[in-house]
C-alpha cells in the first residue's frame, strides 16, 4: 500500500499535429514541462525528481533522447529516469511517477515527455524493427498488422464489422473537436471511413490514428502539497500493469493463458486497479475514460475487458449511443483519444493527462459534469504492456 | 565542468559589463523571422545476430524440411518459436518434438499499403498454429488471389486449415517455408 496519497495538480500540453517546424524536440518537452509548472503554480526547484516519458527515439531521429532533454525540463541536479514502454510509455511514466512519491522517497515529481513520430517518412518502417530477427521481423509485422489481425481475431469472434468499427473514428473526431490540442478533429462520416485508402484488413487509413508531434507533462505530488496547491486535485487511486511476452502466437489459440483479440490484459490490469481504488462496479463508479484506441478496433474489446460491458457487447452498446458523452454507460474519451492524436512516446500520459483534467474540473470543452472517478489506460510493444490507471477526486477509496 | 566555466565566464562578463560604455543593439527573443530549416539525416548500422543454442538447432531443422518445437513435460506445451524454458511452468524445455506440416490459422490480415522497407503489396500474413504445437508462428499466406481483399480474406478466417510449403533449396531461415490454403 502506499505510504503517501498521490495526486496530478498539474497537467500541461502541447498543441500536437504532424510537425513542429518552429521548434526542436527539447523546446516541445519545455514547453509541456512549463505548461504543468503554471498549472500546479509551481517553479522547477519544487521539483524532487523528474521521470521522462519516451519510447523508441528513431522516429525523432536522436538516440535515447532522454539526455537531450534533461536540461530543458529542468531534470539537471536532480533525479531522473526514462521510461520506455512503447505505445505505454506515458501510463507506466506517470505510474513510475506515482510510485516514487507513494513510496514516501519524493514529495513532488515531474513526469514528461516529448515525440515526434512524423521527423521520418515511415514510423512503420522503425517499428518493424521491434521484432526479433530470427523468427517474426521478416514477416511484415508493425503495429498496422500486428492490431489488424487482432481486429480480424475479433470479428471473428463477435460479429463486428468495419462499419460498426467506422463508427469509433466518427465519434472520435467529433469529440476533439472540442479539444484544443487534438490532432485531427472533424465532422466525418463512415462513408468517408469506408472510402479512405486500404492499408492492412481491416484498417483503411481514417482507423488508424495519426502521427502526431508534441508534448505532454503533469505534476504529481503527495497530499499536503496538494491541498497547498491545488483545490480539486486529481488522486491517482489506483496504478496497474500487465506485460506479455513478445510473441503474440502465445496468446492465440486453445492452449493460451489469454486472449489476443480481447486485450485481455485490461481484464486482471483493471481488476487489479479497481480494488486499489475502492471501484467495485465499474459502470457505477467510473464516470470518465481515457482509454488508448489508436485503431478503431481498440474500444470496443478495452471496454469488455475492463468490465464496462459483457464479451462482445460493446459494438451493440456503441450503436444505441453508449459510450457517448452524455447519458450513456460511461464518457468514453471526451478528447478524441489515441485515433485522433498519437505522440506515441506521450500517449499514455496524454491520456492520464486527460483524465486527470476532468477530475480537476479543468477540461474545458471536453469536460463532463460531476466526473469523479476517471480510468486512463496504455498499451504498447507487441500488445505487450497494459497499464491502467485511476484518477479520482478523493484520495480515500 | 565546461558548462560551470561557461557560467562564471557569463558572470565575469557581466560585472565587467557597465564599466564599458558601448551600446550594443539586442533583439528580443520572438522578434526574429521564422525560416522553416530543416537538415536531412540517416542512420546506418549494422549488425551480426548470435543465433543460440536452441534457435541454432531450429534452423538446422529447417534446411532438412523440420519445424522443430520445445517442449515441456511438466505443462504439456509445445512451442514455436522454439523456447529454452516454458513460459507457464518456468521449468526448461525437456525436449525437441517435430511440429505437424499442416495448422489452423487464428488470425490474418492482407496487406494493401506499401510500408518503407516492407514488401510490396498486396500480401497476406497469418498466425498458424501448426498441428502438435501449443502456440502460433507467424508466415506469410501465399498461392491466393489478393486482388479482392474482401474475398480473400472471408478464406482465411481463423479456423482456416492450412499447410506448409517449403522452397525448393532451404538456407535454414525462417523464410524457408510459407503457409498455403489447404484445400
């Protein structure tokens, strides 16, 4: 149990699209960094230690890019480690974070990070290389296949199909349109999902999300800071993960432990964050998620296995409107989530960020009434890392 | 160090600075034009992979037309790829076991987009699980006609049964065999 209650008093982002021509890497992580400085009202000397929060530096093109940084977000004289996930860097970033001041070492932790997945032409080309040479790395695999074939998997096994997943894109865009920092945003139809270019079956372009630049960074501190600091701080109540092995042949088929198609993983990740958090009925207690979906695919099997919803229900749930904003089971992503904005090294903590903003009451637009207990998730590698994470207005769960 | 010199130069610097008289003109920081440079870069580099003990033995298999899995008495768990130690009992692998040359996919996609360095489209890739084994291997699905993506795809469902067809001179790479509908 943690020796110290743990809560976001500050969150800061970055506008994120394709490229940010008027500023390097390090310049983008400041500016996150100060962002969630102003908003804690906090100065860098109040900072005991810094977490960054960054997966592979090829996309940007400056190997571990961590060091870079340090200086510009104010991690000189002072601890500091990264935090490589993958596409979950951000939620086990912001749990390192959490884990640092609940273990009593730290009263007050900065956790940031910055990418630029767009710097090369083809991110895809660079996540092939997270396969092994040997077996996997020659068969095309990249995250477009990898989640294509658990989609695939999926239909399958439920019956959805890819005009019920063009849905989550429509619903997606429109939502951040009322976000200030979201990378595409729109008015579109599931015509226009249906219609936009093939890339791997199921996902044409519009499931996929884009490749965003930008940055992102919260503050984290123990309770008598925050009650100092902050008149509606975010509490972390609950922190989880689960990781899997690389070959994702493992978790397909009679003989697996768990199951490809369904993110799993969410299943015992959110059990676990659930009982930390005092969360006995999900669809009861939470009123807010920040779930990480960037392919279409990705809600509805999150949603069941995270128990907002039997096995296979999610698709039939999000065409009665559901997972909509107001007056369904639960706000799903009021930001538009991962389909509309994918800085992959700060993702997750976009996500937590996010969250974590509709529990301070400082979400804006996008912020949905009486929201007291918000979820924000990650996944990353080979569908290899979930993390789950609770926010609440309440530090006792 | 260099940096704390380049600090105590700064200061020194800037006690000295109203004994001089002369003026020099500054700039605020935002009150420059914005020029969009960009510099091009690439990175090169290359490797050796050890291939090991076991993944060694898997590849020699190969060159005779084996698909050669580990096994684990204790859990029962045959796998490809093959694995020193079992992954549910975490007791070595006791045995090599010949997996079956046909298997069932349990999830494929085609291939429609042309990634850097991946090949050209379109083109299919599955998970199989071969006959006798516990877990799935990734390949690609050759012999169909991809030009319907629809079509192709509604045959290779999980479920689908399919075998291994291996090239006619096999080096003892993982690209020596590929999957094919069987029908």
């Amino acid at each position: 149990m943690a020796k110290q209650a743990v809560a976001v008093v500050g969150t800061g982002q970055t506008k994120f699209r394709s490229h940010h021509a008027d500023k390097t890497y390090i310049e983008l992580a400041q500016d996150a960094a100060k962002m969630a400085l102003d908003d804690a009202g906090m100065v860098p000397d109040e900072i005991d230690a810094v977490v960054f929060s960054m997966s592979p530096t090829h996309f940007m093109g400056i190997n571990d890019v961590d060091r870079y940084a340090i200086e510009h977000v104010w991690g000189a004289g002072k601890p500091f480690m990264r935090v490589h996930t993958g596409g979950a860097t951000g939620g086990s970033a912001i749990q390192a974070g959490y884990f640092h001041i609940a273990s009593g070492v730290y009263d007050t932790v900065l956790v940031v990070g910055a990418d630029r997945v767009a710097e090369t032409p083809d991110s895809q080309h660079v996540l092939n290389l997270i396969w092994d040479r040997f077996y996997e790395h020659d068969f095309a695999l990249n995250t477009v296949t990898m989640t294509a074939m658990a989609a695939q998997r999926y239909m399958h096994k439920y019956g959805t199909t890819e005009e019920q997943f063009a849905k989550v894109v429509v619903r997606g865009r429109k939502n951040a349109m009322k976000n200030p920092t979201a990378h595409l945003k729109g008015d579109i139809t599931v015509e226009d999902v249906l219609n936009s270019p093939e890339v791997s079956y199921p996902f044409k372009r519009f499931d996929i999300c884009p490749r965003s630049s930008g940055g992102a960074a919260v503050v984290l501190t123990n309770l008598d800071v925050a009650k100092r600091k902050c008149n509606r701080p975010a509490f972390m109540t609950g922190v989880s993960s689960i990781t899997h092995s690389i070959f994702m042949g493992d978790r397909q088929g009679y003989w697996s432990d768990t199951e490809f198609a369904d993110q799993d993983a969410y299943n015992r990740a959110g059990h676990e964050c659930y009982r930390q958090a005092g969360i006995v009925d999900p669809v009861r207690d939470v009123d807010v998620l920040e779930l990480y979906d960037p392919f279409s695919t990705f809600q509805f099997p999150a949603l069941e296995s995270l128990g907002f919803c039997g096995r296979g229900a999610a698709t039939a749930i999000n065409e009665d409107g559901g997972w909509e904003l107001d007056g369904g089971i639960v706000a799903v992503n009021p930001s538009g989530g991962t389909l509309c904005t994918n800085p992959i090294g700060v993702t997750g903590l976009v996500r937590a960020a996010d969250a974590a903003k509709q529990i301070m009451g400082r979400a804006g637009e996008m912020q949905v009434k009486n929201a007291k207990r918000a979820i924000a998730t990650a996944i990353g590698g080979s569908t290899q890392f979930f993390t789950v994470t609770a926010l609440s207005d309440d530090h006792v769960s | 160090m260099s940096k704390a010199k380049n600090k105590s130069n700064t200061k020194a610097k800037a006690k000295s600075k109203p004994k001089s008289k002369a003026k020099t003109k500054t700039t605020a920081l935002d009150d420059v034009p914005f020029n969009n440079m960009v510099f091009p870069g690439e990175w090169h580099v290359r490797y050796n992979y050890s291939v090991g003990k076991v993944a060694g033995h898997f590849f020699e298999g190969l060159k005779e037309r084996k698909i050669l899995a580990t096994k684990c008495t204790k859990s029962g768990m045959a796998y490809l790829p093959p694995r020193a130690y079992c992954e549910r009992s975490f007791e070595a692998c006791d045995s090599w076991v010949e997996a079956g040359q046909e298997g069932t996919i349990e999830s494929a996609t085609i291939v429609s987009a042309q990634f850097e360095g991946l090949p050209k489209p379109p083109y299919a890739i599955a998970y199989v699980r071969l006959d006798g084994v516990s877990t799935a291997m990734v390949n690609f699905v050759e012999g169909e006609n991809l030009s319907d993506v629809r079509k192709a795809m509604a045959k290779m469902k999980p479920g689908t049964r399919v075998k291994v067809k291996f090239k006619a001179k096999p080096e003892g790479r993982i690209t020596d065999f590929h999957y094919r509908l069987a029908r």
